[in-house]
C-alpha cells in the first residue's frame, strides 16, 4: 500500500485548496447553464463501490446585497476568470479508490476538479462510443465539467488516492447536490 501524504490534514486541505483554486479560476460557472440528469424512465445506477470518501470542506462564496460573484485576474500571459450568478458552493473530498473499486455511472451539476495523489485512475465517459480509458496517475488531473455521465476506476491492485473539488449551487450542506446517479449508457460493458 503507498504511503499517506506525509502532511496533517490542515495541510493537505490548505495544498489542496491552493492547487485547486489555481486551476479552478479557468472555469465560468452559471445557474442557467444546462445541466444533465440521469435519463428518465425505470433507473437502473450503478452504485460505486470499494470507495471511502471524506468530505473536507465545503463553503458558499455569495454576497446576496452584492453583485453576481464575477473573479477575473490576469497575471502575464495567464488569464483566468469565474463567473457565478447566485454564488457558488466550492467543496472539497478525498476520495479513496480500493483495487478494483469504482463510482458508478453518475453527473455533477457543475464541473469537478480530480487530482490523483496516489495510484492510477482510469476514467471513462458516456459520450465516447468506443469506451476508450482516460488514464490519471500521481500528479495529474481530471476535469470532468459534469455535463453527462461517466464513471471512475481503479483498475490496478493498489489503492488510488483522490482529492476531488467541486463547484455546485449554493446551499447544499455536506455531499448533497454534489453527485448525480446516472443510468449505465451502453458505451461500456460495465
């Protein structure tokens, strides 16, 4: 099994944080934008398995006497902005990825940031007819804006470890309103 991160949790979840949000400011985010659901009829989700997640943290950035939350900031060449009508929740989870374990098919009513800290991740997406694996490992990411389904895995023998930050509407306490269970599309023989 690989080692822990070596830092105490407030450390982890400040490096977290930090990292996450640097990334997080090329996103534009809105209420009215579409959001996908599971399809209708009889559902028939795939629960995930062989996952211990642990939320970290969750907020609401809003200002309800204030203007829509609207950050651009330009540093060089770099340029970054979020947009927000109605605020936005920003959470954060460690997720913990067994041998074999897996998500289940599911959406996100807004995009999600992954970093594999540990181990492999391999991702895949409803939207892609060929099932073709999208694989993460230590130090690299997943964008994953939450717009239809997909599922993650981990198809090795050792533990994956994963810190997950979500942007969703405000309001929502703990890990509600955060995930979506969606039907299994086809696409994949699992």
């Amino acid at each position: 099994m690989p080692a822990r991160h070596p830092l105490d949790p407030s450390i982890r979840l400040a490096t977290a944080l930090f990292g996450s949000l640097t990334v997080l400011f090329l996103l534009t985010a809105c209420d009215d934008a579409d959001q996908s659901v599971a399809p209708g009829g009889t559902p028939q989700f795939t629960m995930g398995s062989g996952t211990t997640p642990t939320l970290l943290g969750r907020a609401t950035f809003d200002d309800p006497s204030g203007p829509p939350l609207d950050i651009k900031r330009i540093t060089g060449d770099w340029h970054v902005q979020i947009k927000a009508k109605s605020g936005l929740d920003l959470a954060v989870q460690d997720i913990v990825f067994q041998p074999g374990g897996f998500s289940g098919w599911h959406t996100h009513p807004g995009p999600v940031f992954i970093q594999v800290i540990s181990g492999t991740m391999t991702f895949y997406e409803s939207d892609d007819p060929t099932c073709t694996p999208i694989v993460r490992t230590v130090g690299q990411g997943y964008l994953d804006l939450g717009e239809h389904a997909h599922i993650a895995r981990n198809e090795t023998n050792e533990p994956s470890e994963n810190l997950v930050v979500y942007f969703a509407p405000p309001g929502g306490t703990g890990t509600a309103g955060l995930r979506i269970d969606a039907d299994p599309p086809g696409n994949c023989p699992f």
